[in-house]
C-alpha cells in the first residue's frame, strides 16, 4: 500500500473515532497555518498476533526504521518509535498483560477471536476490534485496574492520536500560545503533570486535548467512552544540530492520561 494512502485510511478511521479533531484542525488553518503530522501513536497488548512483534515489522514494511525503546512502568506499557525521513514518526506501544494475572484471560480471549489474515497489510492499523464486544461492566472493571488495557480491549488496532507539528506553524510563539488558542476555541485540555510536558532541556515539549467521549456498542449496549485524542508536539534541536526525533517517557507517561475518564 501506498503509504500516503496508508496515512489517508488512518487519519480517517481517528476522524470517525474523535470528531473534534478536524474542528481543531480546521481552525488552525482558517488562521493560514498548513498542519503537518509529528507522529501517530497505536497501542496494543503484547500477545501473539497482535503484539508489536508483529505489527513492528508491518510498520517497517512501509519504509520505516526503528529508532529507539521505551518503558513506562507505572503504566505497565512498553513502545517502540520509528522514523521515516519526510514523513511522521510513529509510536507503538503495548501492554504488559502478563503484569495483569486477574485480567489475563480476558486479554488472552481476545486475542484468541483475532483472524490472523488481518495482519497480511498494514490494514491492521484500523482493524478496530478483530474480536466480539466486552461487556461494559468488564470494561468498567478494567479501566479501574488499566486504563490502557480497557481502551485497547474496547476500540481495538487504530490510531490513540495523530499529533500537530507545532514547529511547522508560524503563527504562534510556542507550545503554550497554541494550547492557550484551543482551550479558548472551548477544547478541554489534560492538565496531568501540567498543561506541558516536557522542556526545551530534554528536546520535547507536548500537550494534547483530553479525548472525545464517542458512543461504542459493547456486548450489552452503546455506551459513550474516551476514545482518542489530538497532541501537540515541539520539538528542539539536540546538540548535533537536528530536531530530537525519539519521545520523552516521562511526559508520554503523562500524556497517556488524555483518555482518562472524568478528569
Ligand atoms: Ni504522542
């Protein structure tokens, strides 16, 4: 698949999933600014065929190198990044189920349901959920003990965020004048850690909205959940004269808190 294309179904699959994003997007350029994409970021659990053992290598069929490793602790999540010149940075990241022996099965039963022939293209990235809907409730239970793991089971492979590249603006000052526009446009931004991770220090200062809430149809019925959300990223020159192009754990840690419900 062309990758262009590839970044076309992606981006429409986010749209279906966070309506506001191109609300956000389309303001931006109403005030002239072009928006290009820092990167798109994926999660998923780490069990066979949906693990990124798998989906690594689908990412690097489309040109795409492996920068570098991540591990959020906390979180119980891991991640990989990768680069291709002139194009976005993706980011995949995966949970830990083994550290979740209580929801394990469940994890375990999802993976079981998925048709393997999903992983035959990139088409994997918004296959949605390649197993039968969880119950609320269950979904509930989980979101207590990982939210990860509970965004994952319920809406499944397809882009948590694409992130706008604020270097490529021109008409705001820094991270902080673009989140102070979209909190004034009546976006509810994820204030945990603060309303900007990051520093010039470490090369990357981020921000993102907190995600829409979307009705999704589980084993018992629709309910409206956090599903995905837009960031913000600036990035620095490091000391070789380039922009940095991995990620800052610490701040992706908080970042992944832009689907927290009720925050
Ligand atoms: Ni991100």
């Amino acid at each position: 698949m062309d990758i262009n294309t590839w970044f076309d179904n992606l981006w429409r699959d986010y749209v279906d999933m966070t309506p506001r994003v191109s609300d956000i997007k389309r303001l931006l350029e109403e005030r002239g600014e072009t928006v290009e994409n820092d990167h798109v970021a994926f999660r998923t659990l780490d069990l066979d065929p949906i693990g990124i053992e798998r989906l690594g290598p689908i990412v690097e069929s489309l040109g795409y190198t492996a920068f570098d490793t991540y591990e959020f602790p906390a979180k119980r999540v891991q991640a990989v990044s990768y680069v291709r010149e002139g194009y976005p940075r993706i980011f995949l990241s995966e949970l830990r189920t083994g550290d979740f022996p209580e929801h394990r099965p469940l994890f375990e039963s999802l993976v079981d349901q998925v048709d393997e022939s999903i992983l035959s293209g990139p088409e994997v990235f918004w296959a949605g959920t390649p197993w039968e809907p969880i119950d609320h409730q269950t979904y509930l239970e989980l979101r207590e003990t990982s939210e990860y793991g509970s965004w994952v089971s319920a809406l499944g492979l397809r882009p948590n965020h694409f992130t706008v590249s604020v270097n490529e603006l021109e008409g705001f000052e820094g991270i902080r004048e673009l989140l102070d526009f979209v909190r004034e446009c009546d976006y509810r931004l994820n204030e945990s850690g603060g309303r900007v991770k990051g520093s010039p220090d470490v090369f990357l200062e981020q921000g993102s909205t907190l995600a829409d809430q979307i009705e999704i149809e589980f084993a018992d019925g629709a309910h409206a959940i956090p599903t995905c959300y837009y960031e913000f990223a600036l990035r620095y020159p490091t000391p070789d004269g380039e922009l940095f192009d991995g990620f800052v754990a610490a701040s992706a840690d908080r970042i992944f808190e832009s689907t927290h419900a009720g925050t």
